[in-house]
C-alpha cells in the first residue's frame, strides 16, 4: 500500500483537464487541498494520512496520474471492499 504521492506540481485551476478537483475513477469531488481554489493548503490535505492500496493507484487512467487525486469516498470503498468476509 502506498500513501498517494501525486501532489507536488498539481495544476490548482479546476478548469484543467483532467479536472484536479474530481476523482478521476468516479468523477466526485476528491477534497484536494492542493487543487481546490478557496482552500487554504497551508496545512495536510486530508490524503497525507490516508492509504492508497497499489489496486486503487493502478486504476487511475493515465491522463490523471499525478494530475487528479482519487477522493475520500473511493478510498473508503475500497477499505470496505477489502475489510468484508
């Protein structure tokens, strides 16, 4: 498992393509400190803590690597996934 390491260099416009204030697997929006414009990014993006399983990393298209950070809600599902019998 690796913490995600796409966010130094990050476009900060939403109007980017892809969209690096959207997940890039299910299109919500990822709470990115680093990319959401009003955000204050002077403290952790709530990802710095989280765990990204290399499963969930691979299923990042390629246009989005390092572009667009996966949200909270699919890492959350995909521990769910992980953590049921």
């Amino acid at each position: 498992m690796l913490a995600w390491p796409y966010t130094w260099g990050m476009s900060t416009s939403c109007a980017a393509d892809p969209d690096p204030c959207r997940c890039p697997l299910c299109g919500g929006p990822n709470a990115c400190a680093m990319a959401t414009p009003g955000v204050d990014a002077a403290g952790p993006c709530w990802c710095v803590s989280a765990v990204f399983p290399q499963t969930l990393l691979d299923q990042v298209p390629p246009a989005a690597q390092g572009r667009a950070c996966i949200c909270p809600a699919c890492v959350a599902r995909v521990a769910e996934e992980k953590a049921a019998p």
